[in-house]
C-alpha cells in the first residue's frame, strides 16, 4: 500500500469517526454552572483590589465635589454693537476704555483674560485723605482739600501747582 | 474592553478565551462545540479506544479550563495548549496502565459481504491496532498531524522536540502502517 494511499485513508476514516461522536450536553451544563459560581461580584472586586478601587472613589468624590462647589467663570466677554460706545474718564487717572470696533457681526467676543491685561493697573489712593472729585459735562470741582494738599507738597503758590497746570484752571 | 456585538463564531479561540477570562458562559459553549469532539477523539486514540477514560480526561480539561482560565497565556496558540493538556493527561494513564490490545482474529471478515462504508471502519479498526504496537510518541504524531492537521511546527512543541524528530516519527509511522496495511487494501477498492 502507497503511504499517500493510506494517509488519505486515515485522514477519511478520523473525519467519519469525530463526525459521529456526539457531544455531551448535560457536561456542558455543568460546566456552565461552574463558570457561574466563579464568576465574582462587584462586592468581591472592590475587597479584592482595593487600591484602585479606593483611588476611583476618592477621583470621583474630588469631581463630584468641583461641579457642586465651583461656579464656572466667564471665559468671554461679548460687547454689543448697541448702544454706543460707552468712554468712561476719570478725572485724574485714566481708569478703563472700552473701544468698539467696527464690526460686520452683531456681536465680538474678547477674552477675559486679554480684556483684563488691557486695564491698566489703578494707583493707590491714600486712604487718609480721600478725595472728592466731581465730573459733570467737563466741569471740574475739586474738594478744598486736595488743593491744601497740593499746596503743602510743592510749598508754593496755586500757580505753581502740577495739578493746577494739569487741570488748566487758576486755584 | 470587550466588545458586546462581536459575533462568537467569528471570534478566534483565543478571544473567546480571553471572553472566558471574564466568565463569559457564550464563550465557554463555543469552545466546546469547537474542541469537545475533537479531543475526544484524540483522547480515545490515544488511549486505543477506552472511550470511558477518554470522557473523563475531556472533562478534566474541562473542568480545568473553566476553573483557571487565566493559566492560559493570550498570546499562544489555545489550540495547541489545550491539546498539550490532553496529550499530558493521556500519557500519565499510558504509564499507568498497559491499553487492552485488539485481537487479530475480529479483524477476519467477508470482504464481499461487506459494504465500502463498513470497509472503512473495519479498516480504522486494523489503523488503531497497528499504532498500538508503536511508541506512544509516534502515534501521538501521526494522529496530531493526520486526524488533527497540525502542522510539524506544531507537533515539535507539543512533543517538546526537533522539528526533524518529528519528521522521522511520521515517516517511520507511516512506513510501518503502509508495509503493514498491505493486505487491507483489497477492503478499500470501491
């Protein structure tokens, strides 16, 4: 006999054999229910592996504290066409100034963060002697005190004065 | 993380046994419609027909396979795992116990009077018998490779041996059934 003859044989023979082994469905059921009493809960994972599992409760408890407590901020500040530009002057220094630009859009979005790098740092005023200072329709009023003031720093006379100068007007 | 629409007939032995790692009841049942009749098979081979024995061994692997799923490294081949393990239980009963051998005197039949389908069963039957008179490593490859199709690559690790041991006990097995089986061949012509 050719040993392809008898390969092919054996390889025929086998392959009806195996067809004709039936399998074993209650063993299958049984194997079923073994693989269901190893199967662990959510309980045994956490007692199991409590490093990580601690870990994940402690970040979600940080996240959950953040979103109740931390009020979002503003991240854009949108300034409108309408109404008008709007400058506000302080007398002495100048405090802040909004410029419109001309726009095709209705609105303009500027960061908070550039908006507020735009504002010029505003200088200490002496608490001790507060001033009063009035602006109505580019009148100035001055409270007497600031020109005493003005006075004692230059020790001269009202003319000589910086802020007078400053002010064009004659103390 | 699994994916729950994955088809289990689709899915490969050793995704299914990376699913069983997580206990999943689908991926068992695949796998032993898969490989149950298969092992079987090879087991009753391999212990010259003790068909009773052979269930048990399946059953251990098993049983085996369910109780420690994760002894199974992902990155092999589960096929040849799974076989090792069956191979390994058969050899420990092989030392154990010397297999009951067949008679030559069942294997006298009426050739005419059978049929071409009961010829070849009569014909596995003489096949068994003369592998039982070979070393358990020789008919451990020529059924791996012929019954199983597994490849030399595959026997070699399995046997734990070269690959070229592995030639040799194919070619020597398959000589020695070929000058033995002669006379049977008269049953096989249709």
């Amino acid at each position: 006999m050719k040993e392809s003859e008898l390969i092919k044989k054996a390889q025929d023979g086998y392959k009806k054999e195996q067809e004709e082994l039936t399998e074993n469905t209650q063993f299958l059921d049984q194997l079923k229910e073994a693989n269901n009493e190893r199967r662990k809960p959510l309980y045994l994972l956490w007692l199991s592996r409590p490093i990580p599992a601690y870990s994940l409760a402690l970040a979600t408890l940080f996240f959950l504290f953040l979103l109740v407590t931390v009020k979002p901020r503003p991240t854009e500040l949108i300034v409108y066409n309408n109404p008008e530009t709007l400058i506000q002057y302080d007398t002495i220094v100048m405090r802040d100034t909004i410029h419109i630009l001309n726009e095709t859009k209705n609105t303009k979005a500027i960061e908070s963060k550039k908006w507020t790098n735009k504002i010029p740092r505003q200088k200490k005023i002496n608490k001790s002697a507060p001033r009063q200072t009035v602006v109505n329709n580019s009148e100035f009023y001055f409270d007497v005190s600031q020109v005493n003031d003005q006075q004692n720093l230059s020790g001269t006379s009202a003319n000589d004065s910086e802020l007078a100068q400053f002010l064009g007007v004659n103390i | 993380m699994l994916n729950p629409f994955v088809s289990y007939k689709k899915s490969s032995d050793e995704a299914l046994m990376k699913r069983l790692q997580n206990r999943d009841n689908k991926a068992l049942e695949e796998l032993y419609h898969r490989y149950f009749k298969k092992l079987y098979h090879f087991s009753i081979k391999m212990l010259n027909n003790d068909t009773e024995t052979a269930n048990d061994i399946v059953q251990d692997v098993f049983m085996k396979l369910v109780e420690s799923p994760h002894k199974f490294n992902l990155d092999k081949k589960f096929k040849s795992w799974v076989f090792t393990i069956t191979a390994n239980e058969c050899r420990k009963l092989f030392r154990i116990k010397p297999m009951k051998t067949i008679e030559d005197k069942e294997f006298e039949i009426s050739i005419e009077e059978e049929n071409n389908s009961e010829n070849l069963s009569l014909f596995m039957q003489k096949l068994d018998h003369k592998l039982e008179e070979l070393s358990e490593r020789h008919k451990e490859a020529f059924i791996l490779k012929y019954n199983q199709d597994f490849s030399l690559q595959e026997i070699a690790e399995l046997q734990d041996c070269a690959l070229g041991t592995v030639k040799s006990r194919l070619h020597y097995t398959t000589k020695f059934l070929a000058e033995n089986l002669s006379q049977y061949k008269s049953m096989l012509i249709k």
